[in-house]
C-alpha cells in the first residue's frame, strides 16, 4: 500500500480542492468527557479527523485515543449542535477519485481535502466452503470465486464519510455486499444436524434507559426510519408500539456511563434494519441503510421491466 498520493491529484494538497462545495456539518459528541477534563468538555468519535480539524478552528484538544478525542469547543461556540464549515466531495468526484485509484492499479491511502483517505484496490473475495465427507470422514472444500471489490472511502465515521465500491472498475455510491457466485452444492450430502443443547456462557451487559427509549419513540414514532415500517400498520393491533430503538453508537463502543440525548443517540429501526446496521462496526448508518434500499428498488425495477418487455416480445401462441 502507498502512503500518500504519487500522482498529481489537487485535492491531496489542498483544504479547498476545486470544485469542492463549502458545506456545514453538524457535529454531534458521543458524550461528555470525564469530569476531571472540565464541564465544557466532549468526546467525539472520528478521533483521526476532529483532533486535527477542529483545533484549526479554535477548539483545544485535551486528548486522543484509539476511539475518542476529547475536545473543548470555544467559548463564543458552547451550544449544540456544533457546527463546522468544511469542503466535501461531490458524489460525482468520489466516482471520478475511484475511477483515477482504480486505473493506477495500487491501494494508498492519504488525505484529500482535510479528511483522511484510503483507498483498496481489487481485494480477494473469494470464499472457500469447508464440509465433512459423511463417508470418508475427510474434510473437503470447494472455491467459490467472486469478482475482487474496490473501494474508495473519504472522511471518517461520526465526522463525515462517503464510501464508493465496485468490481471491474464500474463504481457506485455505498457499500456492496459481498458476491458469492456459487450457491451451495444441492449434491453434496449433508450430516445430521443437532441443536438444543445447554451451554454457560458469560456476558457483558450495557444498560439501557427505558425511559430514553420512550423519549426516542415519542419524537420520532413507532416508525422504522430506514425503511419506514411501523408495525401496527402492517400487522394491525398486534404490531402496535413494536420498533427496536437502535444507539447511534454502540454503548460497547462507548465502554462508560454517558448522558444519553434520546432524540440524537437513539433511532427507532424494525428488526430486520437494526440487524443489518450491526453487520458491520461501526454500524451502518441509517442514511446508508436507505440508499442501499434505494438503489435496490432501482435494480428490482429495471429486472422488471426487462422481464415484461421480454415477455412482450415473444411470439403470441
């Protein structure tokens, strides 16, 4: 991996890079920072980003860490939410920055603008699946391939981000699964499968403010705000106040007692939404969560519509 960019690329020597839009961004801490730091005080996640564009803009760093920066903002800027003014990518220039990473051939990572950046060029995603022979009792194994993935990903989570993925070299805005283009053998027999057995374990356990949960439901409703399910309306009497409440940031992510606000730590999701947000750490955000929904209604539409004008111009029987 190259550290740095060794092509001549503007934005990695300039705050302001052309063609970059002047936008502002509302930063939200993740909590208050120990009280021996002061009352004024705030921890943020993005530690890698806000240490060093903050202090550019007159806040005074108390400390970092691997997770954390603990921060005080200046005196004429106490009030949430804190807001910044900072260049940003177009989406159309995160494409292009993808295009230009993926003809060089090589990973690098670096700074563009003032966020960090790093991009991975074609990364092996194949996977290989492992089973018991039931006769030899031999293990065995058989590769399934998938296309290598790119990706691109600019600023930091909890500042700023936007990510860009594709394969061949075809890009598009977000995050893509994994493919895997080989399904499971139907062919291959299978032992006898068994559950139900008990087992100890330990767990760590974060508690959860049942109150702030309320707080949180009664803002935004009962209503999934990735996907704007809400259950009574689907389900009628028997859904009715059923919605997960999901923290912004993992409470294991933040590791101590913190003031929770209910209206920007916690978001109402269905099921189905919050666990796809806790398939990666940190999670997904919301906003990826509906663009990725977005884009796959696009793609179901268009098979659609390429299966009836399919249909439309076989032969009448």
């Amino acid at each position: 991996m190259t550290i740095g960019l060794e092509w001549a690329e503007p934005a990695a020597s300039n705050h302001t890079p052309p063609g970059w839009p002047i936008e502002i961004i509302d930063l939200k801490p993740s909590g208050k920072a120990p009280k021996r730091y002061g009352p004024d005080a705030f921890r943020f996640s993005a530690a890698l980003t806000l240490s060093v564009i903050l202090p550019r803009r007159g806040w005074t760093l108390i400390k970092t860490t691997k997770t954390y920066a603990y921060l005080r903002p200046p005196s004429d800027q106490m009030n949430q939410p804190f807001r910044i003014s900072i260049a940003v990518p177009t989406p159309a220039e995160c494409l292009a920055l993808a295009q230009r990473s993926f003809a060089k051939g090589e990973s690098w990572i670096g700074q563009i603008g003032e966020w960090p950046a790093w991009y991975f060029h074609e990364r092996n995603q194949d996977m290989r699946r492992l089973w018991r022979n039931p006769t030899t009792g031999e293990m065995e194994s058989e590769l399934n391939p998938s296309p290598p993935v790119s990706s691109l990903h600019i600023g930091e989570w909890g500042a700023w981000e936007a990510t860009v993925t594709g394969t061949g070299g075809n890009f598009a805005l977000g995050v893509l699964p994994p493919s895997i283009k080989a399904s499971m053998d139907a062919g291959v027999p299978h032992a006898l499968l068994f559950e139900g057995g008990v087992r100890s374990a330990e767990l760590t356990q974060y508690e959860r403010n049942p109150e702030a949960r309320r707080l949180c439901i009664a803002h935004y409703g009962a209503v999934c705000q990735a996907c704007d399910l809400a259950f009574e309306q689907k389900y009628g009497a028997i859904g009715a106040d059923l919605i997960h409440v999901h923290h912004v940031t993992p409470l294991s992510m933040i590791g101590e007692v913190y003031q929770v606000d209910p209206i920007r730590d916690l978001v109402p999701l269905c099921a189905n939404c919050h666990h796809v947000a806790h398939q990666r750490n940190p999670p997904y955000t919301i906003a990826e969560i509906r663009n990725a929904i977005a884009r796959q209604a696009v793609h179901q539409s268009g098979a659609t519509r390429d299966a009836v004008e399919h249909r439309a111009s076989l032969p009448n029987p």
